[in-house]
C-alpha cells in the first residue's frame, strides 16, 4: 500500500511537516491519474481542516447499456483493484509521519471532528503488530458546558470518561459506522468513515483491525450531560482477538452488531466471551435470530445470570439510522447510572490509563519513546507548583521593570527639573541594579539542589529527538497544568463577579467599603490568573533572561552560547521563538540577536520572507496561520497570545524557485483591544506599539478584521502610517492585506465595493494629515506611499469557520477553501517581494524597537484625527500663553513703575496703593 501511494522514501516514520507546505493545490480530478498524490491531497485537506479531503472517489462515472443491466453486468466490475480505500491511504500516511507530523495530523481530525487513529498496524517495532498513539493525541483538547452550567476545558487524553465500544461480528446489513455517527453527532456528520462516504465502498486491505476513538461532547439540549469516548473497530471482530480483548477491559458499554444470517461458531465464543466482560453489552441484530444465534443468547440468558446484567437486544430491521440510534441512546443512558456501573465495577479511563491494558496486551505505545522526558517534565512542572512561578522563574518577573525603564531611557516622561544627561544616567543605574537583582537570584537558584530553570536548561544538552520530546511535552503538561489551576480561578471569578451585579442591582445602597472590598477581589482573582498561567514560552523566556543579563552586566556568556544556538536548532524544527515579552511588553534584542546569528550559521544567510498578522483579539488570527502551514501556535488552554512568537517554516524546492525564499517566519501577534487592558490608561499605547512594530517587521502584514466593518483597524492602521513617517532612520516599507473573516455572502467581495473605496479614501485622507503633521506632504500623499496596499486587489473575505453549533460542530468547507485562497494570494506577495536575508531580521527588530521607544507622543493618541486635534489645540495654547505672558509682563513692569513713583508716605498708608490699580 505505502508503495503504491509513492511514499516509499518516507517509510516508515521520515514524513515531516516541512513536505506538507506547497503551493500546488491537489485537485480531485487528479487523483484518477496518480495514486501518488493521495497522500498529498490528504495531507493539504487536513492541514487546512477541510474534512471533505479526507474521503475520495476514484472510479469512473459510466454510463451503462440496458443490455448489460438485464444481464446484471456492472461496467466497473473488475476495476477497483487498483483503487486505493480513503482508510487505507490514511493508515499508510500515519505510518509514514513522523511523531510530530502525526500530532498535528491527528488534530486537525480532531477540529474537523473527524474519527482519530487509536490503534495502528505497525511493522518496525520488535515483536509487535499494533500501536497505541497517545502521545500524538496528547495536544487535544475540548470544550463543553458541565451539569452545574459552568464551562469546562479538558485535555482529552488525561480525562476520565465512559468508554463506549462498537464492533461488529460477521457483515451485518447495518453500516455500526453510519450508527455510531448518529449516536455521537446529532449534526449528521460522518466522524467515522462509513460505506456512505466517497469511497466507502471499496475494500480496505491495510485498515482492518484499526481502532478509532471519537468523543460526544455534551450540547446545550444534547441527549446526555457527561462526554463520552466511543471506539470503533474496523474489520470483523472475530478476526482480531487482542482488539477485541483490549476493548473488553477498557469498554463500560461494547455495542456489538450482529450479523444473524452469517453467525458462526467463531462468532458465538465472542459473543460468550463479550457478555463475560466487566462492562455492560448491547446486541444490536440485523434480522431475524437464527437458530445458532438463538442457542447462544439462551445460553448467555441461563448461564451467566451471576453476572447480573440483562441481555440487551435491538432488533434493527426496519427501522432507520435514527430509530436505532435513538434506542442505543436509551440504553446507554440506563448504564450510566449509578447503579448500573457499579453491577459492572468499571469506572471511567482515560486514554492513559489504557496503556497498562496495552502494554499487557503486547501493543506498543508511541509515548513509550518519551517515557524519560515526560518524568522530567512532570518534576519541572511539581516545582512550579509547589515554590510558584515568581520563585521558580524569576528573572522575567524583574523583566517587567525593566522593560519599563527602558522605555524611560527612551522617553524622558519622569525627567522633571533634572538634566537630560543625568537623568538619563540615572535611569541606566537603575536598570544595572535590577540586573544585578536577577544576578542574585539567579546564583540562588543555582544553590537549590533542583530547580525549574536547571531542569530546563538541562534539555539543551540532550540529544535532537529527545529535546523535541522535551519542548512538546513542556507545551503539553504546561496547558494542561494551566487547565487545572486557572478553571476553578475562573469559576470564583464568576461567582465574585454575579456577587458584585447582585449587590449593585438589589442593594444600590450597598457601602462604599463593602463595594471596593468585592472589586479589589475581583482584581486580585486576575492577578491570578496571570500568574498561574504557564506555557513553554515562560521556560524559554527565562533561558533569555538569562542570557540578556549575563550580556548586560558583562559578565561571560561563553557558557550560554550553546543555549542560542539549541534554540536557533529548535526554531528550525518548528518550535516558536518569543520576539515580544507579552507580560512586560519587552523586546529581548540581545537574546534575539544571538539567536538568529546561531540559525544564520546553522543554515547559511538565507532570504526569509515575514509574515506577521494583526487584529483584534480572538479574531481567529492563530487559528488561520495554523491551517494555512500546519503550525501549532496556542489558539486554547484558556489563554490567547500574549506577546510576539514568531515559527519558521521551510519551504519545499519548488516554492524556493518560484518565489527565491528559503523560509517563511510566521510571526503570530497578541489581540488588540485586549479586555486585560481597557481599564490602564496606556492600552491605546500599547496596542499602537504593538501594531507598528508587527506591521514594520513583516513583509507582509495580514489585517485580520471579523466581519466586513473595518473600522476597529483604520485607528490603529492611522497611528502606524503617522510613526513610520517619524521613523526615519528605519528603511521600510511594509505590505497588507486585509481578510475578513465570518463573512457568510459569497457576494460580499462585490457588494463591499463602496465601502472598499471609501475605506481607501479615508486612509489616504489621514495619511495626508500626518504627512503635513510631520512636513513631508511632498513624499507621502497616499496610504500606499507608506504601506503597499491596492483595495481592488489586497482585500479578501472568508467564510464563518463553524458548520453548526460548538462543541459538536465541525469546521466549514468553505472556510478552508477561503484559507487556500489566501494562502495562493500570500506566494504572489512572495513571487515579488524583496525578502531580507537572516541577519537583517534583529537589525531590523532592533531599529524598529528602538525607534518605537523614542517615539511615545504618536502612540498614546487614538487616530490622526487626535494628533491634529491635539497640534491644533497647542497652537491656540502658546499664543494663548504668550499673549498672557506678554500680558503679564507688562501688568508686572507698569507696576514696578507705578510703584516707583510712590513716597514713602504713600507707602506707608495701607491699601493705598493698591487702590490706584
């Protein structure tokens, strides 16, 4: 199968993410021709969440003589030999990925809401056949609403649920796939492949034996309130014994279909064997019972009534899909109660706790691989629990002060009476002391016989795979970490919070001490919630710190300069880098710089073309970039993108030839208009920064707006064009385009014409503004003088992402054909851009950073329109206070005369010289 897939040279495990970034579109069309692109156009459907991709028809529409349909000939009979079951092709793709492709792959049939590959044929690991993936499912999560009404977010691999299992015993006339679709999915959609998929009918020669896992997530008016993981087995159960006994000792419910006309012995000691298992059984029959069958169930009824449990029976003959689900539902919901799990003694598992009954079965587990990491992980992670965050990691705690002196160095706003000299030097001492302060605690963490930053730094010695596993693992534990510590934060918070809207609407009269109380907890519960947070970037962040104050304080960086170039190695492999600190709006340059010239020197001063995105938060701005290049930036763990990250992406040969880049750095950007920060008088500061750095640094800067109303963006888009024009010293001149997203007429390309047109005028109008602001109306007399833009051109629309309601609901076709639209639009940038070689990216972070520092006036206004406001009320204000103090010296100085001209008796009289005034 690998072989007539083409996928020889990738067998087994070599297939990596790099191989998946194309620009060629795989139509259906093509696949007729070439078995060996299907693989590919799996890959590019799944990559871009488009589940339509991963069914495919290959035969021939024909039509037939009324001749042949007499005779009862079929004009493809003979032809499927050659065709190739959708199954199956995906089978031999997962077994041509690598474990870090095979992840990703694995979710993103998880976001279509697609059947993920538990269990799969194996043939390199000694002594085995089949392996448990575990590690690959381990970035999983969802999101559902509990029984109490709160929302809850669970890793899917480590929670516990009813496991439901489904397997059939000889060819019932029922499709168990089509069934259990219905079960798990009121939404008809085909989470598991079925005869009515394209496809569907042809045989399956590689995938018999798999084991699929899905999850019901309970809905709003779902059928039952708790989640519940179902899997399928594909082939004849009887076939596959060590299946069927895996999923005997896991299963609180097996639904067994039964095929009565076809039952045989074999059949009927599994069926024993079945009802004879710890959990619960449900017959589901195809037809009448056929005497052997009949002999079975009555010997199941009277010989294993000390198991007490009833024989559960659905006869399924006329009756369709939906009835029967609905009578599966019925019984399903009389196990799960109390009573009846504990007839059975089985309670809910999580999918790691299957891998003891794997490992006795003899399956390999792909987790295996990572056992020693993820133990070193888990102690990294116990140590951020038990001291807390700011003990463990702090150096980036101090870095938010530092950040803001350096920002002072910049701007001189606390100056005063003081010499700019002196000031200046005063606040660099200070930025030395608190160098010096994370010098000491750092040299007191090293005294610690373990910590959290020596356990990390450990990794960097490891071997390439190793320290692969290590950062993914990091990733892993730490949202999951961050799950359970930040949910119940959140439920108090709510609860605070439905206290203080009660108080305020049924005791208006409530007092003030009482009310301030309530929102200084309220305050307090954020706080928390920002330190309880971890992720990988926390643990790379204090790698740079340390690095960063090492380079400050001029001490000997020798030893950390393996930690730059294992960084530089690990950005290669796809893991990000943080270019913005997002807790201390800090940009770490010298860390940075060392970074990008170990990657220089690892793969040579290559041209990197940047691609950065802006816009509001939760704008769906992360989950874009991931399905246009199968990257993994954090869209969940109950946390949006706090700061600047940035991932290299690897081009293949024929996008290097045609657009003469090597790399893609795919820079993702914090939301704008971040709730966190509406209540800091500097928000609009910080956003304007934010977006002026982001739009400067890219090549191409995607404006990423929801819905077809750009107007949250046109402020912010005024505030950059006025700082470029500032900055002169920073040789750029960026690109954008703008995509809106949830955008469901097709005619809206068309229709927004008008306000595509008014929107251009705008931006030039306010370009002009600034441009005679700053006196250079003669260079800049258009938005497109200061960033490449053609509205008729660079404005693309793209289509809702969800088909349906969440959590069930699978991502829209439409949405990831909108994506390759995009994707095509952002390789013509590329075909003719001038892309920058490695090393000019930190000069360019560096320039850009220290000009945006020095430049806070244009910042902390909202648009154009208020720096003009702002100029124009200062110009009335000095000739108001020169007209006053000219007014005023001269009142002074024909009071000085009028004083001269007074006796001394005069004088002495009092108020009389103030009455001559």
């Amino acid at each position: 199968m690998v072989e007539h897939l083409g996928l020889q040279k990738y067998y087994p495990r070599k297939l990596t993410r790099k191989e998946v970034v194309s620009k060629h579109v795989i139509s259906p069309d093509e696949l007729n021709d070439d078995p060996s692109k299907i693989p590919w156009y799996i890959l590019q459907n799944l990559i871009i969440c488009n589940y339509e991709g991963r069914s495919f028809d290959l035969e021939e529409i024909q039509s037939c003589s009324l001749l042949s349909v007499l005779q009862d000939e079929s004009p493809n009979q003979g032809k499927q030999n050659g065709h190739v079951s959708p199954l199956d092709a995906l089978v031999a793709i997962l077994l041509c990925c690598d474990n870090f492709l095979t992840q990703i792959l694995i979710e993103k049939l998880s976001l279509c809401q697609l059947a993920i590959p538990l269990l799969v044929p194996v043939t390199n690991v000694q002594d085995k056949q089949w392996k448990l993936i575990v590690w690959g499912m381990s970035t999983i999560t969802k999101n559902w609403k509990t029984i109490s009404g709160s929302s809850c977010e669970r890793s899917m691999v480590v929670e516990k649920l009813p496991i439901v299992s489904a397997l059939r015993l000889g060819r019932p006339k029922i499709s168990k796939s089509k069934i259990v679709n219905c079960v798990i999915n009121e939404q008809k959609h085909d989470t598991f492949f079925n005869y009515g998929c394209k496809g569907g009918n042809l045989e399956r020669k590689l995938s018999n034996g798999l084991l699929e896992i899905a999850w019901y997530i309970p809905t709003q008016n779902g059928t039952v309130s708790e989640a519940i993981a179902f899997i399928n087995l594909r082939g004849n159960a009887s076939d596959f014994q060590l299946q069927t006994q895996f999923l005997s000792e896991i299963s609180l419910v097996t639904i067994a279909f039964v095929s009565c006309a076809n039952f045989n012995d074999h059949d009927a000691t599994l069926l024993k064997s079945l009802y004879r298992q710890m959990g619960h059984v449900i017959f589901i029959l195809d037809g009448s019972a056929g005497e052997v069958l009949k002999k079975v169930l009555r010997e199941i009824q009277e010989n294993f009534r000390d198991v007490n449990k009833e024989v559960q029976c659905i006869k399924s003959f006329n009756k369709n899909e939906l009835k029967i689900s609905a009578e599966i539902w019925k019984l399903l919901k009389c196990n799960f109660k109390g009573s009846n799990r504990e007839i059975v003694g089985l309670h809910d598992r999580s999918i790691e706790e299957c891998i003891e009954v794997a490992d006795k079965i003899n399956f390999h587990v792909d987790e295996f691989d990572c056992s020693e990491a993820k133990k070193t992980v888990g102690m990294l992670l116990k140590l951020v629990e038990k001291e807390g965050k700011h003990k463990e990691l702090p150096l980036q705690m101090i870095t938010v002060k530092i950040g803001d002196k350096k920002k002072e160095q910049r701007r001189l706003l606390g100056k005063g009476n003081m010499q700019i000299e002196v000031y200046v030097e005063k606040v660099k001492k200070e930025i030395n002391d608190l160098r010096s302060l994370q010098l000491n605690l750092h040299r007191e963490r090293k005294e610690r016989s373990q910590s959290t930053y020596m356990l990390f730094k450990q990794s960097f010695s490891y071997k390439t795979i190793e320290r692969k596993y290590f950062f993914g693992l990091v990733k892993i534990m730490a949202d999951r970490y961050s799950i359970q510590k930040l949910q119940p934060i959140r439920e108090e918070y709510i609860a605070k919070w439905n206290e203080l809207c009660d108080h305020n609407k049924d005791k208006p009269e409530t007092s003030k001490p009482t009310l301030e109380t309530m929102k200084y907890k309220l305050d307090e519960l954020e706080q928390q919630l920002s330190h309880e947070s971890v992720g990988l970037e926390h643990f790379t962040r204090e790698i740079g710190q340390n690095y960063e104050m090492l380079s400050a304080l001029k001490l000997p960086i020798s030893d950390s300069d393996y930690l730059a170039e294992v960084t530089a190695e690990m950005l290669i492999h796809g893991y990000p880098i943080e270019l913005m600190d997002g807790d201390a709006t800090h940009v770490p340059l010298t860390w940075i710089e060392a970074v990008f010239n170990s990657l220089k020197y690892q793969v040579g001063n290559k041209k990197v073309f940047v691609l950065s995105v802006l816009g509001i938060q939760s704008s769906g701005k992360s989950t874009m970039l991931n399905a246009m290049f199968g990257l993994q930036f954090s869209v969940s763990a109950g946390r949006c993108t706090k700061g600047i990250f940035a991932q290299l992406v690897s081009l293949d040969k024929g996008l290097r030839e045609e657009t003469q880049c090597d790399y893609m750095l795919v820079v993702d950007t914090e939301g704008l208009r971040s709730p966190e920060f509406t209540s800091i008088q500097q928000d609009t500061s910080r956003d304007n920064e934010l977006a002026t750095l982001v739009i400067g640094l890219g090549d191409l800067t995607i404006i990423n707006i929801m819905g077809e109303n750009p107007t949250d963006m046109q402020d912010t888009l005024q505030i950059a064009v006025h700082a470029f024009m500032k900055i002169n010293n920073v040789n750029i001149k960026p690109s954008c385009l703008f995509v809106h997203q949830n955008v469901t007429d097709v005619r809206a390309s068309d229709l927004n014409t008008k306000q595509k047109r008014r929107m251009r005028e705008t931006l030039d109008e306010m370009t002009k503004i600034a441009a005679a602001e700053e006196n250079c109306s003669e260079k800049y007399r258009s938005f497109s003088d200061v960033i490449n833009f053609q509205e008729n051109k660079h404005i693309m629309y793209i289509s809702s992402l969800w088909q349906g309601d969440l959590p069930m609901a699978p991502p829209n076709p439409g949405y990831s054909q909108c994506i390759l639209q995009v994707k095509k639009q952002i390789f013509e940038f590329m075909e003719y851009s001038e892309p920058k070689r490695i090393a000019e990216f930190p000069k360019l972070l560096r320039d850009l950073w220290n000009a945006i520092l020095g430049q806070h006036f244009v910042f902390s206004f909202k648009n154009s329109i208020e720096i003009q406001a702002f100029n124009a009320l200062n110009v009335e204000y000095v000739k108001h206070a020169r007209t006053f103090r000219r007014n005023a010296l001269e009142y002074s100085y024909g009071l000085q005369i009028e004083c001269q001209k007074l006796t001394a008796e005069e004088m002495r009289k009092d108020g009389q010289y103030t009455a001559k005034f």
